[in-house]
C-alpha cells in the first residue's frame, strides 16, 4: 500500500491518499489465468474514492507538477 501526504501550502492543511490494489483474475479458454492489478486510490480518512483528476495524477505522478488546479477540488473535500 502507498500513502501520500498532500500539502496545501497556502492553508497547510494536509490530505492523506492511500492506495490499494484490487486484483483481477482473469481466465481464458486454454485454462491459462492472467492476473492484473487494478490500483484504487481513496482519502485515508474517510475512505472514499478520489476524484478521476486526482486519480489519473496519482497514478501517472504528476501530482504537484502540473495539476495544481487539483488543490482546489481537494480544499472542498478539507
């Protein structure tokens, strides 16, 4: 599991994101099975899901690069 601490440097206010995996099995007709892992971020907190913003961020890195439009969206959720 990996967990994030996201800082709003105006307010200091902090948002911890945590992910999860959630494995898929899947199986195909010559009994050959394929699992994929499918990661899930959520607010530590409350446990519900992030925002797909967030969430495409989170999983590409790119949270404090160009997504600071993010915050805002995170400050309605604090």
């Amino acid at each position: 599991m990996t967990i994030i601490t996201l800082l709003d440097v105006e307010t200091k206010k902090k948002v911890i994101v945590r992910s999860v995996i959630d494995p898929i099995a899947r199986i195909d007709k010559k009994g050959n099975i394929q699992i994929i892992q499918i990661h899930k971020w959520l607010y530590d907190e409350s446990g519900d899901f992030v925002d797909e913003d967030l969430y495409e961020a989170l999983n590409n890195g790119e949270v404090g690069k160009r997504w600071s439009h993010l915050f805002e969206q995170l400050k309605a959720y604090l």
